[in-house]
C-alpha cells in the first residue's frame, strides 16, 4: 500500500477532489487550511499578502494503482499550470 498526497490551492477544491472520486478513489482523508510555500508556486499562507490556503488529500491506494492516480495529476497541473498542484507517496502499512 501507498498513500498519495495530493496539495493544492483551496479554491481547487471541487475540482480534485471530484477527479479522484471519478477515477474511483472511495476512501480518503482531507486536511484543510494548510499553509506554506515552494519554490514552484506563489506562497499560500493565510495572510494579507498570501491570502489562499492550501488542503491536501491524503489517499491510501494499492501501489498498483499510483501511477494511474499520478497520470490524473499530471493531466490537471497540464490544464492548470497555476493552481500550485503537487503529488507525493509514502509506503503505507496499517497498524490497528
């Protein structure tokens, strides 16, 4: 198992989480109003000057399953190169 990271703007919102949801992701756990910056997109941190936040999508998936998950990725950072959209994965195991 894997967990994949979805981060982005939170005026994005609808429209990841409804991509994943299509592509057949029923389980999956939503973090909201994050903060912070990178060196590929504006600074989101909830203040005056950087008023966006950020929510992340954390997705527990078979590792078969990743790179059809990052392919949905790549095709939404290609339609919208300015959301600031970012994907990571961790080995995952359950413990309980």
């Amino acid at each position: 198992m894997k967990m994949l990271i979805v981060v982005y703007a939170d005026y994005f919102d609808v429209s990841i989480t409804n991509a994943f949801k299509q592509a057949g992701c029923k389980s999956y756990m939503k973090l909201h109003d994050a903060t912070g910056e990178d060196e590929l997109s504006e600074a989101r941190l909830g203040t005056q000057g950087a008023s966006d936040k950020l929510k992340s999508l954390f997705i527990p998936v078979p590792d078969e399953e990743i790179p059809r998950l990052l392919e949905i990725v790549r095709g939404l950072k290609a339609k919208y190169p300015t959301v600031g959209l970012r994907a990571f994965t961790f080995p995952l195991e359950e413990s309980v």
